[in-house]
C-alpha cells in the first residue's frame, strides 16, 4: 500500500516504490511512503492563496470552530489511532495516549483560547504609544497574520501531537497547515489528515501533508511563510542553512533534542517524599515512549552525599519495568521505532559509557519479553552514572534517544548550576527540593539555559504535571542546543504566524483600528 | 592616526596600517582604523563573565541609571560629535542631530523605561497559567537576561544612533554591548565610547568597541549572545549562514534595507493638504541624511489619474535642494559616505533608469557646491517615474541607498497593495489619506509586509513624528527582504536579550519568584 498525499486540495500517489513503514516490534512492512513526483511549488502556492484568503478572513472564534470540529472527527476514530500507534511505533496504550490524545486535548485547547478572543480577526498590543507631547498622534502595534503558509516539519516520536501542536496554532492565527511528518511514523498523520479531510470541516487548502521526501520544502518557502521544525540538531543546521530560507529572512522555528536535566535538591535525603517523587519521575521519564520523548530527562543531577542512595532506589525501580512486545499485557516499555534509531542508540549508549559506568541495562545482549531481537528495535532500559561530571563531555553533549539516563553527583549547589549550562540550553528541567528557598535560587539559577522548569515538592506530588509532559498554556522549546524556538505557550504560539506592525496615526483612526483587533500579550 | 580599540577592559592598538577614514566632501583622511591582532574570544569573554554578571546583579532602575549617565556624558561633548558627522560623514546640522541627538535621547528615553520596572532584576508575562483543577500548581512564564552578550554590527549611516539604539537595550536588559560599527564612519563611535569610559560610569566591560575588521566574530559567538545587525542585505546572509551561529542557535536579528514606500490614497487631489504633505514628506525622506536611511521612501505609490501633478510637485521642490559641501551654509543636502556607495548608487540609478523615466537629477555629470565632484562623493537628488510600475522588477528590489525614489502610478487600491507587496517586505511604509475608510483599508492591505506604517491627514500634519525617524517607543525592522527583525519598541526590545522560562511550580513557590519580577508584555 503506497500512502496519497493530499496537495492541492486532491490525493495524490507519489511515484516510484517507496520508502517502507515498519512495525518496530515484528519487523512487518505496514505500508509505504513517497511524495515524489508531487508538486510542492503548486501545492504550496494553493495553500496560500486559497486557504490563506479563507482563514484571514474568518474571525478567531470561527477558526476556533474548525479546530473543534477536527478533534471531533478524530476522537470519532480514537481506537484506530491506538492500533495503528501500536503497529506503526510500538507504541504501549499509555504511549499511544500522550501522543492521539495529547494531538486532540491540543486542539481542544486552542479552540478554547479562541473563544477567548471575541469576535476579532487581528491581535494587538494593549494600550497606545504616546510618541510626543500631542496626544492626538499615536502608535498602536498591531499583529496580522503571515500572508503564506505554516510549513511544519515533524518528527517521528510523535506522529500526532506534534502534527497537531503547530497545525492548531497556525489555523487559529488564520495561517494554512501543511505538513511533513517524518516517514518512518507517518501512517498515523496521514490517516488523521484523511479522516479530517473526509469529515470536510476545513476550508480547501487549510491541511496538507505529504508522506516520504520533502527536502525541497525550504528552496520554496517565501518571507511571509513559517518554518517550523521538531527534530534532530543536524536536520535543523540544514534547515537553517537553507539559502532560500536565509535570502528571503523566512521565519523558522527550531525545536532539537536537548539533554534535559533533573536535579534533586541537596535537602532531599532517602526516604524523604522528595527523594522517591525524584526516583519515580526520572523512572518514568526514561521508560515512557521507550525514552523517546525530546523532553526526557537525560541527566540526573543529585547530592554527592546520597548518590549510592538515588542509584540503588533508580536500579531498583528499572528492574521491574518490563520490556518487549506492547500486545502482551506484563509490557510497561516498548521498542524504540525503528532498527536505525536502535543501533544509533546502543552506540551513543557505548559513547556515554567511557565516561560512565553503566549500572543497569547497557548496550547488549538486551533480551526483550514476546519479541525477536533480531527483527525487532529495542534497548534495554539503561543508567549509567558519571564518576567525574565535571570532567565528561560526552555525557553532557550527546542524547541518546532511548530509555537512557546518566546519575551526575555534584558537590554545590553552584557546581550543580555549572553541570546544568553543560548541556549547552535545553527544552525542560525540574528542580525536586523540599526546601523553598533553595527552589528559588535553583530555578533562576539555570533559567537562562531552559525554556521550561518543573519545580516539585511533597505539596505538588499529585497536582504536578511531570517533567516531561508538554502542556499547551506554556511555552516549548529552549535556547542553544534545543533550538532556540518557541512554540504553543496558549496565545504566544501564535506570535510566530502573526507579523508585529507599528501603526503611528491620529488617535480616532488608531481607535479604528483597535476595534477590529483583540488585546493579547505574546 | 590609528584609533584604538576598546576590549577586556583595555584600550588596545590594533596592527598594520589599517583602513583610511575619509571625509566625503575633500577627500581628505581623517583616521585609520584596524583591530587586526585584537583577541576577540578574548574580550568577548571579558564582557560575559565580568560585565554580564555585575549587569544582572543591578536592578532595571540601576542600569537606568547608568543609560543617563552615558546620555549625560555625551550631552557634555554634543558640538564635538557634529563637528566629526560634518568631516567623517559629510553631515549637514540636521543630519547630524538625527545621529547624534536620536542616539543620546534613545539612552535618555530607556533610562526613563527603567524607571518604570522598579527594583526587579528580571520580568515576567502577567498572571499564572492554571494546568489542571487544581489550582496549588500553576505555572508562570518569567524572563531571564542571556548569560552571554549583546554582539552589535552597525551600519555606517548611524555611528551614534545605531550604536546606542542597541547598547541601550542591552544594557537595560542585563547583557553587556561588544560594537563593531561599519569602518568608514567610525571616528564617532570611537570617540563617544573613549568619553563614556573616560567619564568611568559603566561596570568594567559592559561597553565595547572595535574599530575595523569584525568578521571573525560570528564565530566566536555562543547560544546565549544575541547578535544584533544593521546593514546589507548582502552581509546579513552570510552572517546567518555562519556555521557557529547556526550550530549554536545564536539569537540573530536583522535589520536590512529594504524599498519603502509611500501611498498617497485615491481620494487625495492636487491642492489637498494630503497631496502637499505627501510631497513635502517625500522629498524630505530623498534628501535627508542624502537619502541613506533604511527607512527612506524609495517607492512613492500613487493614483495614475494624478502621476503627473505629483512628479511635476515634487520636481519643483527637489530643484530647491541645494546640495554640495555641508559647511556652504545654503546647502541642505551633503554627500553620500564615500565613493564606494557613490559609485553603487549610481550603478543602481542606471538600473531603475532602465525600467523608468529619470525625472530629475540622474546618474550622471552632477556639479555639487563647493565641491570637488572628483575628490567628493555627491549624487544628485534623483526622481524617476516608472512606465509600468507592475512590469517592473529593479524598481521594486534594487535599492539605491541615496537620494532616489521612483514614482509608481497605480489604477486601483488592490493594484496599490499589489505593488507594495512587490518591495518583497520593508522597514516602513507611509499613506497619506484625508479619507478614514481608505486609511484603515490601506493599513491592513499592506501590514503584513511592514514593520511600521505612518497614516497621515491633515490633521495630525503637525503632530505626526515622519515616515522616516525611528520612534523608540516602536518596533523597528520589518519581514523578508527587510531582515525579519524587531529592535526597540519601548519594552519588547528586552526580548532579544532575555531567555523567557515556563516555570511549573506550587503557586506559593511561583508568588516567590513573582515578587522579584516586574510584569511586562513583550
């Protein structure tokens, strides 16, 4: 079965054979992927000026509306998303559920930020700029949407989400979608874009996605289209190196793998909540999606003093976590997604054990439950721990894209604040301390290196949405190494579609103006 | 004379003979410049781990403080600075006092933002973000300054301006200023740096300066310093195809030239105080600082019913502009920088003279006052009007950073967006209208490819600040071909120098970090 891809408003089969999609866990071919031949040019040019005019000119709330009728038609067809999360990226239910669920909770959350924001079709700044001594000349800044196309680039952990995370944003900013997922995972975009094209709740043009190669994408962006990307760092160089992209200042949005940290607090001793809420966390982080989640805790950052301590209670945690084939019911992790992704992990495993001992798990003779390991893609769940932080380089610098995570002991709480900028900027942290103060001075003292930080505590342990969930009300992405991007964060995702505009005029026209537009704060 | 360089705390020499500084009119040196054999990393770093902490530890009010005391050492030195715009630039008075008087009153009108953020260190979006029913854990979205510093690449038709436009942001923001203005003009950046380091009122390395060659610096860059550049579009590429830059996610912000232009609206006749405003504006946008601000009128759009009365008026006032040697006191118009640009913008004229009528003044044989047209660097104030202004290409992409602008006669206001949006995106674009429909109609037909529009009427012909001055209270930089950058704007310039942080935490935590945070919208 070759995949269509849907391109000027039409479904199109893509020449030649096909890149292969394979079930990670049996090694089965479930279909293929080819968008060559297809012409991106046109399809882009139909997006933007069929879909764009369309959604311009519809207000938020009625953009609002069409991302509520699409996370309708797709909880319609909720269990289908699972099995094919299951066949297409071995995926257990719980992993399947962050990524279909999250994907629909998104857009049900952007449809609610619309409702919020009346009857516009344009955004502002709040208040006026008094530009001199005569109030009767005024500046007011005024956000209108890009006049192109959100090209969105995807990557392969999450087929869903994170199709839906740029898509939602981009169509409620009046900014057409059109999609790239990664191949090897794109069978469950592209049943979502045929299931929401079939309801026909979109204007013409608004979604597209195509399946396989789509290289070209950046030789064809304009400056009033934007680029967003979710991916590795050497895709993303590319991608900014683009000529066209650089030529014509086209926006583009960076969100990489990073080596997010999580460091527990020098109050927090064996036994103490704070302790156990840090073990189970990074348990979780590193065996949910198999470890393949860009915000999953690569580094574990604990006292000198109780290291022994935090390896034992992390060990003995991992040794219960049972791994192999997601269809027998004892399985809690499952495969990475393909045999490429498997064999770069066992090797960056390899690389983080010079510096490291490997405490559990480890880069062979890995034996999972229901699964041949021949055929199949999985890693033993693995922890290593750093005899001298300070000194490696390998366990700050490279991500292993897997259920794998390194023990880092530090002395201070400033050696532990220096560890943290090792990584070089990172998408997520969290800081687990019972003491207040020190939550404080931990969160600023790494804030400039993150775009988000979790801060836990005993009072927060159910309350807490975890380290590596992504909500929509906050921003996601992170500098340096991450990408330096920004995405979602409720209305602020949308600055990326929206171009700011200086309007400086007499103050009844300004008044105008503002009529039309909402008050937000990106 | 060699001028020095100002790094790691230290006035050094830099090697060989360097570039000669010349003034436009005589042709006579003034200076040499080189920062060959400068240890860049080195002052780069000096200015991070010295400066950048010690401009974090001060409060917003006490960096305010020391932007008016700058702006007080300056003021003290004021005729010197005209006296060096004259020779280095070939500036006429008011030339002179949009440089250096928009420089010292850009630092006066940030030190009074200071004022407003109180004694907070950091910022802050309003409110908290509510993640789930429970409302004990909440997130806020705090702004941190970058632990790295502000790498400022300025163009040579701002050595004040353009120097302080930037230094004062940063500085406000916590991030030290490292400028490298262009070479040919930069005995007045060097100078007013020499009088702010003499007057001893900045923390060590917060402000410094090289003079010369600057290329090596993008390299040198990290993901926590944000360079900042104005000038080519031509430079601005290779720039953002540095491999180090793009490697590290290093913030870049462009601010290219771009064709502006200016609309006068259909209901606007001849006689109209719109059409005489229209005129005046944009014979002073050609003539001012000869023509060379990014933001100058290149393109004046108007109705083809009234193309003729338009260019016969503004051909009347342009044959008043007496241009030639600055010190001539009947001069109004002085020179461009240096021959280079004279010998570009001429090759430019040659160009849109291809595609258009040369109206007044042209390419060639021009006699300017008291000057030697061999040794001096002049150019003729120059009106073209264009046959077919939607056939056109030059006319629409090749800029000629001098006196020149090209009149565009369009049929309709759909043609009138249509044009503008050929200039591929812009700094600023102004509409001259006595009709409030038509101006609101205009604003919004061509905002999203502009950084700031000015809408006039004879009302606010007073009031109104001109399409060409750089308000600081405004965003400045526009989409595409103009750079796709954002500088200024009052507060939102500090999002360039700071890093904004989800923090997910307890909300009695959050209130903690909230108390050292000012509120803002960015």
């Amino acid at each position: 079965m070759k995949l269509a891809n849907y391109v000027s408003g039409k479904w199109l089969e893509g020449k030649g054979e096909g890149v292969p999609l394979i079930d990670p866990v049996t090694g089965e071919e479930l279909a293929r992927a080819t968008s060559d031949g297809i012409d991106l040019a046109a399809g882009l040019d139909y997006a933007r000026t069929k879909a764009g005019p369309a959604l311009r000119a519809m207000t938020f709330a009625e953009r609002g509306g069409l991302l509520r009728a699409v996370a309708d038609a797709l909880t319609a067809k909720r269990d289908e998303y699972f099995d094919i999360a299951l066949r297409n990226s071995g995926n257990t239910k719980i992993d399947a559920a962050i990524d279909v669920d999250g994907g629909i909770g998104t857009l049900k959350y952007y449809a609610g930020v619309a409702k919020g924001l009346d009857g516009a079709r344009c955004l502002r700044d709040a208040g006026y700029e008094r530009l001199g001594k005569d109030e009767s000349f005024q500046a007011m800044h005024l956000w209108v949407p890009l006049h192109g196309v959100g090209i969105h680039i995807n990557a392969f952990n999450f087929p869903s989400w994170g199709m839906w995370e740029k898509a939602a944003v981009a169509i409620l900013s009046g900014v057409p979608a059109f999609v790239k997922p990664a191949t090897s995972t794109c069978l469950l975009t592209q049943r979502m874009v045929k299931d929401v094209i079939d309801a026909a709740v979109l204007p013409d043009g608004a979604l597209s996605v195509i399946c396989g190669g789509g290289r070209t994408l950046a030789d064809l962006a304009t400056g009033q289209d934007a680029v967003a990307f979710t991916g590795s760092a050497d895709t993303a160089r590319h991608l900014r190196a683009n000529p066209n992209i650089i030529a014509r200042s086209t926006r583009v949005n960076i969100e990489a793998d990073s080596l997010n940290l999580s460091l527990l607090g020098p109050d927090a001793s064996p036994g103490s909540a704070e302790f156990d809420l840090f073990v189970k966390e990074v348990t979780r982080e590193m065996t949910v999606k198999a470890g393949q989640k860009c915000t999953a805790i690569r580094r574990a950052l604990v006292p000198a003093a109780i290291a022994d301590a935090v390896t034992e209670a992390l060990s003995a945690r991992l040794a219960k976590v049972v791994t192999g084939n997601p269809r027998n019911e004892s399985v809690r992790m499952g495969p990475l997604v393909n045999k490429a992704q498997q064999k770069t992990a066992l090797e960056g495993i390899r690389q983080l054990a010079a510096e490291a001992d490997v405490v559990v798990g480890g880069a062979d003779g890995f034996k999972p439950v229901d699964a041949d390991p021949a055929a199949a893609a999985f890693v033993a769940p693995t922890l290593l721990r750093a005899k001298a932080p300070k000194e490696g380089r390998a366990i700050h610098e490279v991500e292993v894209f897997g259920p794998v995570c390194t023990v880092m002991p530090y002395a201070s709480a400033g050696e532990a604040y220096a560890l943290a900028a090792r990584g070089g900027g990172s998408l997520a942290a969290s800081v687990f301390t019972g003491d207040d103060a020190f939550a404080t001075e931990a969160a600023l003292g790494i804030a400039a290196m993150h775009g988000r930080i979790l801060v836990i505590d005993a009072k927060v342990a159910e309350a807490n949405t975890g380290h590596g969930i992504v909500m929509p009300m906050c921003v996601h992405g992170g500098p340096g190494r991450a990408g330096g991007g920004e995405e979602l964060g409720g209305k602020r995702g949308m600055r990326f579609y929206h171009q700011r505009v200086a309007v400086q005029a007499g103050t009844t026209r300004l008044d105008q103006l503002a009529a039309g537009a909402v008050e937000v704060a990106l």
